[in-house]
C-alpha cells in the first residue's frame, strides 16, 4: 500500500527517501466509516497529557460504567461528574467530555458528513468542541478519514524528527516545519507517518 506515493516521496526528498528505505512500507490504515466521531475524540480528550496505557485504562472504565462496548454520548450525558472523577477522568476532561456529547447530541456532524468536507472546514467544525484543539482533529484526518496531505506541524513527534533527521540544532517551529515538508505535498500524512516511525 501506497508505493506509488513513498516513490514519490522519495524523489522529492533524498533524507525522507532514507527514513523510507529503512523503515520499509508504510502500514497506515484509516479507520474511516467503522469509526465513530464520539468515540474517535473522546479517546483523544482522554489521551491528552497521560501515557497510553492510562488512557487505555480510563477509556475502558468509561465503557465499564455505560456497559456498553463503544461510548454513547447520552449515556455519558448522564454519568455523574463523581463518576468521571472515580473512572480517573480529571475535573478538566470531564467537561470537555460533557461538552463534546451535548454536541454530538445537538448534530455535530458524524464521520460520513466529516468525509464530504474539506480539512480546514473540518478544524474549524471539530474546535468548537472544548478540549479539541487543531492537532487532536488533524490526528483524526490522518488515523480516521485517511487524509493524505496533511502535516502535524506542532506535533513533538514531528518536530523531534525533523530535528534529528535534518540536523537541526533546535526543535523547528511550525513555519519551518512547514517549510520543510513543502517537497512533500500532497502526501504528507505519509511523510509524518514516516518521521514518528524514525524515532
């Protein structure tokens, strides 16, 4: 999968080129319309500033207290916050959850609509949700809807690897990452792949 893309990748980037050879095809696989939006960015609110293996944990304790195997916004609507709070959900996350249920709830449009939009009119529908900010929707571009062209410049995964990759002496700001990852258009979810595989 996407050989006809890492060519070009190649020939547009000789130091990529490498990080391409060496870790050999590229296994990205969007979830796209098995995902559910809810689920998709809970997890990712969850997720924020906690190892993997806790959000793993507090996720599961979610489903535990709603019996159900993918999280339901109603059903978390009425979850106390004394029951967020016990499920290790922080004070913080626990109304960034509240408020991204009440807006699925309300219509916050679902992955097949999401499919139909442009990325930067998905940002900007997806941010109004508290505790969603660009990198967490542009995660769910990437990992979920498939989107080929899209770079995480502030992603520290990203950066630590341009850094390394490129010989730079400090961590790059996201005008340079951006700079950097011009060759790359229109692939470069697959070149960010790339870059958090080197590290």
């Amino acid at each position: 999968m996407f050989e006809a893309q890492c060519s070009k990748l190649k020939a547009s980037d000789p130091i990529l080129g490498q990080v391409i050879e060496r870790v050999g095809a590229c296994t990205l696989r969007p979830k796209g319309r098995a995902a559910d939006l809810f689920s998709e960015l809970a997890r990712a609110i969850i997720g924020q500033q906690v190892s993997t293996a806790a959000a793993r944990t507090i996720y599961q304790r979610l489903l535990d207290l709603e019996g159900e195997v993918r999280l339901d916004p109603q059903k978390l609507l009425a979850v106390s916050e004394e029951q967020l709070r016990g499920a290790g959900v922080s004070r913080q996350k626990a109304v960034y959850l509240k408020d991204l249920a009440a807006k699925v709830v309300a219509g916050l449009p679902g992955i097949s609509q999401l499919e139909a939009m442009e990325n930067e009119a998905i940002v900007e529908v997806l941010t109004q949700v508290k505790g969603v900010g660009r990198w967490t929707v542009q995660m769910l571009l990437i990992f979920t809807l498939g989107r080929l062209d899209v770079i995480p410049a502030e992603d520290l995964g990203v950066r630590k690897a341009i850094r390394q990759l490129y010989g730079l002496e400090e961590l790059p700001q996201k005008k340079a990452v951006e700079a950097i990852a011009r060759p790359w258009k229109p692939y470069r979810s697959i070149a960010a792949w790339y870059l958090w595989q080197s590290l």
